[in-house]
C-alpha cells in the first residue's frame, strides 16, 4: 500500500496513529526529539478532524508544528534538565578531590602511588615521593589522580 494512499483512506486518524507510533520511538530511541515529532504528528490528525483541509497543508501543517516544537525543545527544554543541581559532583568522583590535599599512603615511585581520601584509597601520579608525604591534587586522568608536592 502506497503511504500517500493510506494518509487519503484514514485522515485524519492515520496522523493520529502515525504520531502514536512516532511516541513510542521516544522509549527506544530516547533523545526528546521524537516526542515533538508524535505531538505533532496528533497535533496535525485532530486538526483534520475538526477542519477538512488539503493532504498539501496537512504536511506542511505538520511540519511547521514539528519544527517549532523541536527548536523550542533545543532553545528551552535542554536548559530546564541541564539546570543547575545541589550535587554537581554526583558521578564525577574524582572531580570533587581536585584542590584538595592528603598525605601519601603509599611512596610515589616510577610516576605512581596511592593516596587516601575519604573513605577510598585512591591511585595517584606525580613525581616520586615518599610515603608520608603531603601533596595536593591538582587534576585526573580517569579514576587516576594526578599530585604535586604541598611545598
């Protein structure tokens, strides 16, 4: 069966079936892009169920609402989720220690050694130095902490 065959036999209901369908993408192919695409999409079909307006208008109609509600999603919705939290470190563990100082738990030697902080020992690299030693952590490489001696 031929798309544009379907759209002219179902109406207005085909968009609204469509737009169903285009929505439940959204739980497989998550993003927020393909909600606006199915709103769009139900948003058109009871359009054509209240005014019987051409198969050409139904389209553009159709775009124009996706596109709205995608660039609204992408200038105003993405800000609301990225907004500021009460646990910026939440899942950044290692960025929560940089600035801090601790005391070698175990010599630096050949570029590594270990350190505690709160309640987990952690790899670090520097310079060698012994254990004992008082040192600040200044960044990190994945879950490796990068130190230099507190003079």
């Amino acid at each position: 069966m031929d798309l544009f065959a379907f759209f002219a036999q179902y109406g207005a209901w085909s968009w609204i079936v469509g737009g169903l369908i285009i929505l439940a993408l959204e739980l497989i192919v998550p993003g927020g892009i393909f909600i606006w695409l199915g709103v769009a999409a139900i948003a058109t079909g009871l359009v054509v169920l209240v005014l019987p307006i051409g198969f050409a208008v139904q389209w553009v109609l159709y775009g124009v609402l996706a596109l709205s509600g995608i660039i609204l999603w992408l200038k105003f919705g993405r800000k609301a989720m990225n907004s500021k939290t009460d646990s910026p470190f939440l899942n950044k563990r290692t960025e929560r220690f940089v600035g801090r100082e601790a005391v070698l738990g175990e010599a630096i030697h050949q570029g590594f050694g270990r350190v505690k902080m709160d309640d987990t020992t952690w790899r670090v690299s520097g310079d060698d130095l012994p254990k004992g030693a008082r040192v600040k952590i200044i960044g990190h490489e994945g879950v490796v902490l990068k130190v230099e001696a507190v003079k």
